[in-house]
C-alpha cells in the first residue's frame, strides 16, 4: 500500500526528491538516526527527516 501512495504522490509534486517526512517518536522502531530535528506536537513528538517519496516505502 506504500509503494502505491508514493507512485501516487510522486505524480502531484515538483519535489519528489526532497520531502519531509515526520515519525511519532513512540514509533520509533524506523532507522533513524538520534540526531534527527524533533517537533512537538499536541499529540506527542516527531521525529523529522528528509528523503525522496519513494524512500517512505
């Protein structure tokens, strides 16, 4: 269901190649590394980084 999304959003924006991507940070079961930016939401942290929309699969 990933990889469809992502044909998906690759086909609505300029940008396919740099997006942001935010993880809750009690999901934190993804390879991201500890250094990564941190937003505070009312739900809870993120955890932000950037890749290509493919790299979301």
């Amino acid at each position: 269901m990933a990889a469809a999304l992502a044909q998906v959003l690759v086909a609505h924006t300029q940008t396919a190649n740099q997006c942001f991507f935010g993880f809750w940070e009690v999901h934190f079961s993804f390879k991201i590394p500890c250094n990564v930016a941190r937003v505070q939401t009312l739900l809870g942290t993120m955890l932000m980084t950037i890749g290509e929309v493919r790299d979301a699969v």
